[in-house]
C-alpha cells in the first residue's frame, strides 16, 4: 500500500512534466499568427517557428538519449528543464531587437530542452508501474499535456492575439507603437512561462529521490548504446509513425486560427479562432486522452490506434473536399482523434522493439524531427493552393499510421530490455 502511494506521487510529479511541455509547445499557434503580422511572413515562412522546434529534436534527440543513459532521466530532466528557462528568456532581448531570426534561435534553445525532456519522460511515464499497463499511464500523462497544450493555446491568443493588439483583415503591423507593443506581448508571454519552469524545476529537485525510487528499473547504463535502436526494424517503424502523426497534428494546429479566419469558413476574429482551437482542436485531444486511457485497459491499443488514424483520415478528407461550417468542424474534430495516437505509438514501439527504452525513446523523439517536411508542405499548399488544400498533407499521414497500427495487431510485444 505505501509503495503505490509512493509510486502515485512519483507518476504525478511526472505529469506535472507532461502538462508543462505541452503548455509550452502550444504557444506557437498563436506566435505564428503574431509573429506573421508583425513580420510580414507568408505561410511558408511563418511555419518557419514550427521548424525551429522539429530542427531541435533532429539534433538533439540522440543526445538527450546519450544523456540519459549516463546520468539517469530525473537529472536529465532537470538539466532539460533549466534549458528550456534559458531559451524562454532569450526570446525577451531578441523580440527587443525587432528581428524574426533572433526569435527563431531563441526558439531554438527552447526546442532543445523540449526534446531532451520528452526523451527522458516518455519512458519514465511508462515505467513507473507494471508493465502491462504502460499504455494506460503514458496516455494518461499525455492527456495532462492535452490540458497543457489547451490552456496553453488561451494563454497565449490572450496575451499575444488580444483585439487590442492584433485585428482581423491580417496585414503588416506599419506603426512603430503597435509594433512595439505586438513585440512586448511576445515578451511578456515567454517571461512568465520562464518563471513557470523554474517553479517546475525546484519542484522536480525535490521530488527526484522519490521519483528515481518509483522508477528504479530505469538507472543510468553508461554501456547502452544510444544507436541501438537503429537496428530494430519496430523501432524504425514506430520512428516513421510518430514522425508523420507529430507533423500532421501540429501542421492542422498551426494553420488551424488562420483556417477558421477565412470568410468561406467561420469567419472569425483571430482571437475567437484561437479559442476554438484550444476548446475544440485540443480541448478534444485532452478529452480523448482521458476516454482514451481507460480505453486501452479494455482493448487492444493497436486496434484502438487503428480507429482514431481512420476517422482522422475522414475528417481530413471531408476539409479537403468541402467548405464552410462542415469543413471548419471536420478540421477542429480530428483533435478528439489525435488524442491516443502518440502515446500509443510509442508504448507499441518500446514493447516490441526489444532495446534499450531510453535509446528506443531517443530514435523515436529523433523521428518527430522528420514530421517537418509536413508543415513546410502544408505551408506551400496553403501558398500555392488553399488551406483546404493543405489537409492532403495530414490525411496521407493519417492513413501511413493506419498500416503501422495494423501491424501492431499482428505482431507479439517483446520483453523491454535495458
């Protein structure tokens, strides 16, 4: 009885992780919008901000992993999180200096804490408790970072798309105190998400004995080779999936404001759009989540994922298809159908690919680097043709995810292996 109270404080501490990145993440939605008004920027380049954060988990994945492996994952996540205070406080001198580039390093310091975070939490979320219900507490933690990602999205289309600061027809913001004034609200956001993580640091500092205790299977393995996974044909394959339903999921957000806009669509304000995206888009991610993980103690979670990436496939198809309020709700319900698709993809992958969790975590958080082809291609579709047009992008993705979680039904779970 102690050790389950023991190991709940320990899992909820975890999740506490969950909701900040997720938190955190979902700001770019509304700094896209903002940041292409006060610069200018076409789709293409505004969805630059999205890339910054896939280029950070090409290049710092495998060395998060390296990491961990060496100093465990509550120190890696401690050292993540410092990181990620650092890259939220750059953004305040770059947006002084009035420069997209100098937003974008910041951000990209941010990304890389990001990513070392995820790498280390992931598996940490998954083996704190009995292995066969790994499942149910990884997409249980990720319906925190649904919640995370919802409050998220309010937090910053307040601070940053608020009506007084930025006005539908979307145009160049031409007068110097406006521009200012846009330039402080993005300030202002990454200030106190910066004083968040450093509350969440001395948090995790003082649960981290607890925390290794509740996860002791996972110790630092200096000898574990970070390339392991490389030859595993189910982590590769799991890779490929997490990559194209991460690009797919943050492609639909990102133009998701810009989408509703239109007038053949909703037709609405930038800030009424933003929340729709936070109540609909992700507030159904963060209720699938949870109808999700008490889901997967009743089904198999690869005919459950099987599901989800076929209505997901619809939905996307019915946008492609249609216009107005038909495809404006197609679009916002894909959220729902998100909601179970990263985590129980990776929980698939690390049953079955049979190496190290913290170098298959590692691969598997690389991958998501790849989902970048997927906002720049929905970022010239949307240039070239529509944003209607642009859910081709995310269908092809979703129906990808269809053939690996059929292959997940036919294929028996391996013992994990550290």
């Amino acid at each position: 009885m102690i050790a389950r109270r023991a190991n709940g404080i320990a899992f909820a501490s975890v999740t506490t992780l969950f909701f900040a990145w997720g938190f955190i993440s979902s700001n770019n939605d509304p700094l896209i919008v903002s940041l292409r008004t006060i610069f200018s920027l076409s789709y293409t380049e505004a969805l630059a901000t999205q890339l910054i954060f896939f280029l950070g988990y090409g290049l710092m994945s495998l060395p998060a992993a390296w990491i961990g492996n060496r100093i465990g994952p509550v120190r890696t996540i401690l050292l993540a999180l410092g990181v990620m205070a650092l890259g939220c406080l750059l953004v305040l001198p770059s947006a002084a200096f009035d420069a997209y580039p100098l937003i974008l390093m910041a951000l990209f310091v941010l990304a890389l804490g990001i990513t070392t975070l995820q790498v280390a939490a992931n598996p940490l979320a998954a083996a704190i408790g009995p292995p066969e219900s790994s499942h149910f507490r990884l997409t249980f933690a990720q319906g925190f970072n649904a919640l995370g990602v919802v409050i998220g999205v309010h937090y910053g289309s307040r601070i940053m798309l608020d009506d007084t600061i930025l006005a539908r027809p979307l145009g160049p913001i031409t007068n110097p105190v406006e521009r200012v004034q846009a330039l402080r609200a993005v300030s202002d956001a990454f200030f106190l998400i910066a004083l968040m993580l450093m509350a969440l640091f001395l948090f995790i500092w003082i649960q981290r004995r607890r925390i290794d205790a509740a996860a002791s299977d996972m110790v630092a393995l200096p000898q574990a080779s970070v390339l392991a996974a490389i030859g595993s044909r189910w982590a590769i394959f799991g890779a490929i999936a997490i990559g194209l339903y991460v690009g797919a999921e943050v492609s639909i957000g990102s133009i998701m404001i810009n989408f509703l806009s239109q007038d053949d669509i909703l037709g609405l304000r930038y800030a009424e759009a933003g929340r729709y995206l936070a109540n609909v888009y992700w507030g159904g991610a963060l209720v699938g989540r949870f109808v999700g993980s008490s889901l997967l103690v009743r089904m198999q979670a690869a005919t459950l994922l099987l599901f989800a990436a076929l209505i997901a496939a619809a939905l996307c198809c019915t946008v492609w298809l249609s216009d107005g309020p038909m495809a404006g709700y197609a679009a916002l319900a894909v959220g729902l159908f998100n909601s179970i698709m990263f985590p129980t993809i990776f929980t698939l992958t690390l049953e079955r690919s049979g190496v190290s969790q913290s170098s298959t975590s590692g691969l598997l958080c690389l991958a998501i680097a790849g989902g970048a082809a997927l906002p720049l291609l929905v970022g010239i579709l949307a240039d070239e043709l529509s944003l209607g047009w642009a859910f081709i992008v995310p269908l092809a993705a979703y129906l990808a995810i269809v053939v690996f979680a059929a292959s997940a039904r036919r294929s028996p779970p391996k013992v994990w292996t550290q």
